[in-house]
C-alpha cells in the first residue's frame, strides 16, 4: 500500500505542482534542470534509440523528429547527440506550449540539430509539417480524453512513419521506489512530489490500450514505462 492506498484507479483529479501557472519558478527550473537525471535513470529513451531510431537512421542519410511537449529539450539533446556519436545525422524540432518550459529550453546550451518551439501539435498540422517520427515523454498522463485523441490524431498526420509515446506505468511498486530512490532530487525541487503524483495519474497497460485508436499498440518499455508506438509500416503491412 502507498501512502495514497492502493492505486488500483488513475487519480484523474491530481494535478502536478509546476502545471500550476503560480507554481514557484525557481524550483520549476530545478525540475527542468533535474530531468536529464531523471530520465537518464528511468525513462529508457537510449534503448529506444538503440531499437527504434538507430536503424532508421542507419538505412537513411538523415531522419527528422518531433518531440511533442519537449519540456527542458533533454530528450532531445540526448537523441541528437547519441546519433552524432554514432556517426548519424538526427534532426529534432522540439515544441511545448508552456512558455516556462519553451524558455528553460531555448537557454540551455545550444546543440545543432536541436530546433525548439512554443507550439502545440495541432498548430505544425496546420502548417502542414512532416516529420520521419514523432515522439513524446511523460505527457500521455497529464491529458484529458480529449486531448489524448487530439494528440494521437495529430502524431498520425504529423509522422511519415512511427510515432512513439513513453509514459509511465502505474504499479504500487513503482511509486513506493520512486519516493525511496529520488526523494533526493525533490529537494528544492519539483521533481519527487510531481513524480508521485504523475504516477498516480498514470495508466497500466490494460487502461491505456483501452484508451487509445485500434492502430495504437502498447509495448513494455522497461519495467517503469510503457512505450505506445503507431507504425505505417507495420499498419500498411
């Protein structure tokens, strides 16, 4: 049991601390500044470069992503920079309409091939933008079922070919190491209350499945994470 009972059920009500507009900026800058460590640890992302975005590259001279509520941009940062080492040329447009967040980024040392933008998904539609992959980190939870559907329909006409949503998996054992093993980056920070609350908030396998287009299929990713991937591909196949 956690200290908010079984989590059988998504807390649908709980809202993280630095979602709020009034939310203290120096510790919000904390939290972008601390999520590379986080995701370092927990997110998988280098294993999904090595399986999902690796070969793509290595069939293509370059490959162009989107990454879709950037937050910091070190996802990004990350991609770029472990295709740059491996010889490759990965190119990432990353978005947020969170201006907090669009500024975090856009002050962060520069690296070529990184492009960040204030801008939601469904403004590049408009604009008519295509991307090899679109991806996303950690957002799937904070949406209402609306704005899931209008996220997943704008990765669908925004990618040529696969898109790749990482978000949590709820599990009492995954909150409860989570509070014992990071409360220490929540000092002065957002990142130990925010993470437990996004865990609450977030889906089991069976939920997400449920929640998503038939086209959508929701893979392990880890033992923290589920990784929803929708690919043309394999669709057209």
């Amino acid at each position: 049991m956690t200290p908010w009972g079984s989590l059988q059920s998504r807390d649908v009500h709980a809202i993280e601390a630095m979602d709020m507009a009034d939310c203290d900026l120096k510790r919000l800058h904390r939290t972008y500044a601390r999520f590379p460590v986080v995701n370092g640890l927990l997110s998988g992302w280098h294993r999904t470069y090595r399986q999902r975005l690796r070969p793509l590259l290595a069939a293509n001279s370059a490959v162009s992503v989107l990454d879709i509520g950037c937050g910091s941009g070190d996802v990004a940062r990350s991609l770029v920079g472990w295709a740059r080492k491996d010889g490759f040329r990965l190119f990432v447009t990353a978005i947020d309409p969170d201006e907090r967040a669009f500024a975090f980024a856009s002050q962060s040392p520069p690296v070529e091939g990184v492009v960040y933008r204030k801008a939601h998904s469904s403004e590049l539609v408009a604009e008519g933008r295509k991307f090899d992959v679109v991806i996303s980190n950690h957002i799937l939870h904070h949406l209402d079922p609306g704005q899931l559907a209008a996220v997943l329909h704008d990765s669908e006409s925004l990618s040529q070919g696969l898109c790749l949503h990482n978000d949590l998996n709820r599990s009492n054992i995954a909150y409860l190491l989570f509070l014992a093993g990071f409360w220490p980056l929540g000092v002065g920070s957002y990142i130990c209350g925010d993470g437990l609350t996004s865990i609450r908030r977030s889906y089991t396998a069976a939920e997400l499945t449920a929640a998503v287009p038939v086209l959508w299929s929701v893979e392990r990713n880890g033992p923290w994470h589920h990784l929803l991937v929708h690919d043309i591909r394999e669709n057209d196949a």
